[in-house]
C-alpha cells in the first residue's frame, strides 16, 4: 500500500474518529510462534501509533525478535465501524512516565482527585516505560456502509453478477 493511500485511509473522518478512542487490541507474534492479541491503551499522533507498557511485558522481547504488528481498532455498535492497520514496531526505552501514556489514559472517567491518585499511582510503580511507536504501512476501514471486509465485497460482486445473467 502506498504511503498517499494509507494517508487517505486513515484521514477519513470515521477513522478519525477510531483514531481518537482508548483502545486497540494489538496482535503479534509471541516468542513461542503463537499469535497474540491483547488489548492496550493508545494515542494518535497524527502520523503514528504510539502504545506504552512496562519494561518487563512479556511482548517486547516478542517484538524484538518480530516487530510486524497489526491493530484492530472498533466499536461495540451495529453496524460496527473497524479500523484495521499493519506496521512494524519501533521500541523506545523511556525513564520516568512518558507523556503519550498520560494522554492515552486521560480519556477514562476520573473525578479531578482519582486523577491525581492514579497519577501517583503510575509515577511510585514505573521508574521508565517502554514506547512502542507503530508506523502504519497498511490501513483498511469497515464501516459496513460505504466498506465492506472484501471477502464480502467479493460475494456482493457475484451476487450482482448472477442477477445480470
């Protein structure tokens, strides 16, 4: 896919609109050759995906070793509205909280106070975090209104084409 294509994907306002949630659910390949999926906070930069975690999660020696990642990022409504992106991951060892993972939580319902709490929280249990930066080079938008999964674009095709038999 080339770069002016994921740009227009991704520019849309449904996955602008993807872009700005809490969650994706992040897949890659486990250090066993298992699949792995699991879900983690994000943010947006406009140009990339940036997702923070611990320097000891068991995903990033998997990364190391296999940085090819693919997101899933939905809704729970039907029609469900799917924002699906491919990239390799970029790992960055960060000391202190990084912004990014306070922005990517910031989202969640806290009163000012229970903000504060989880702030020290975060700041007394990480000494450093790790960044894990996603380039998209893949992008694919299902809203199931104007796109569909081409599997089923695919049977719409034939279906028209045995109706103009």
């Amino acid at each position: 896919m080339q770069p002016n294509e994921i740009t227009e994907v991704l520019n849309r306002p449904i996955s602008r609109e993807l872009l700005a949630r809490d969650l994706t659910r992040l897949a890659y390949v486990a250090k066993d050759g298992t699949p792995r999926n699991v879900p983690i906070a994000f943010t947006w930069n406009g140009s990339q995906i940036v997702m923070c975690t611990s320097k000891n999660a068991p995903k990033l020696p998997a990364l190391r070793e296999n940085p090819m990642v693919a997101m899933t990022i939905d809704t729970e409504v039907h029609p469900p509205k799917i924002l699906l992106i491919r990239g390799r991951a970029e790992l960055d060892l960060v000391d202190g909280i990084p912004d990014e993972y306070l922005q990517m939580n910031g989202s969640y319902e806290m009163t000012p106070e229970q903000r504060v709490h989880w702030e020290a929280e975060v700041r007394s249990l990480y000494d450093g975090m790790v960044r894990i930066v996603v380039t998209p080079t893949w992008a694919k938008l299902i809203d199931f209104e104007t796109t569909l999964p081409s599997a089923v674009e695919e049977l719409v095709h034939q279906r028209d084409e045995r109706q103009r038999a």
